[in-house]
C-alpha cells in the first residue's frame, strides 16, 4: 500500500490527526486531564473586579467567575479539572440549617 492508494480526504483526515497530536505534544498538554474526573469543593472570593470574581481551589490555580454574582469574601460550591484554569460550575455555598 502507497500513498497514491489512499484518497486524498483520507490522507486530508490523517495529517489534520497528527498535526493535532503533535501540537499536544509540543505544548506539553496531557490528553488525560481531558478524561479527569471533576472536583467539587468551597473556595472562597479572593477579588472581585466588576463583574468578574476570582476564586482559588484547593489546587492553588487562580480561577475566573464571570458575571459573577458575589462578594468578595463569599464562599462558593465551584466544579472543576484540576490543574485547568475553567471553572464547570459554581454555586453559593448551602448554609447549615438551625
């Protein structure tokens, strides 16, 4: 089998894989943080500019709240792979009934 036995889209759908294999491969990035499982856990508003808010998991990997409806100070619920600077979800943290 030779290259002139494969259709040119085939051979199109091939070096499009590879050059995106190789751009992982260069930038270091890890196809398994793709598949990790998300982690869900309170952090705290540690600044709010307008209408974004900064939060910090317990990873220590500052993460952005956009539109972000609370205070600075406020503790929130956030989802998110570790080691990935986006945030899945964010909620406010549930107070423990009295």
């Amino acid at each position: 089998m030779s290259f002139s036995d494969i259709s040119f889209k085939k051979l199109a759908i091939i070096m499009i894989a590879a050059g995106v294999v190789a751009v992982f491969a260069i930038s270091g990035f890890q196809a398994r943080n793709l598949f990790a499982p998300s982690v869900t856990e309170e952090a705290q508003v540690i600044l709010k500019q307008g209408d974004k808010c900064i939060v910090e998991g317990s990873d220590r990997v500052p993460r952005e709240i956009q539109n972000c409806p609370y205070n600075e100070g406020d503790t929130v619920l956030i989802s998110y792979k570790p080691q990935q600077p986006s945030i899945e979800r964010h909620e406010p943290r549930q107070r423990a009934s009295k």
